[in-house]
C-alpha cells in the first residue's frame, strides 16, 4: 500500500496539533523539523490502520445506501 499522503495545507495542520500536544501534554518544545519527521513515521507506520478504518466506515454507510436502494425497489415491485 502507497505511504498515507496529504496536501500542503492538511499536512501543516497536523504538525501544528503535533507541537501544540508536545507542548501542552509533554512540556517540550518540537521543532518544525521533529513535528514532520513524526508525522511522516506515523504515516508510513500506522496510517494504513486509520485509512482502513475509513474505509470500513465508508463500507458501511454504502451498504446502507444500498440496502435503502434494495428497499425502494422492492416497495415498486407489480404483483404478478
């Protein structure tokens, strides 16, 4: 599986959050640097995890969809 990807923008905000919870929880100062090494090293290691979660949940409001799609047309049958 390709290493999880963000955009400039998406990328920039994780690593804000990353050296805000380093210096609110931990009470260390990250650099930039740290913040986007980190982030990367989660992406490559653990982000297969959380895009198989989103994936699952995606499965699941499908499958809902389509069970409504099924209902419907079960609702339109012509009795013969």
């Amino acid at each position: 599986m390709a290493i999880v990807e963000f955009t400039q923008e998406e990328k920039d905000a994780i690593v804000n959050q990353i050296k805000l919870y380093f210096s609110e929880e931990l009470d260390q100062e990250i650099g930039q640097f740290q913040a986007e090494f980190l982030l990367d090293f989660f992406a490559e290691k653990i982000g297969g995890a959380f895009y198989n979660v989103g994936l699952r949940d995606a499965r699941a409001v499908l499958e809902g969809k389509l069970q409504d799609i099924d209902d419907a047309l079960y609702e339109i049958e012509k009795p013969i």
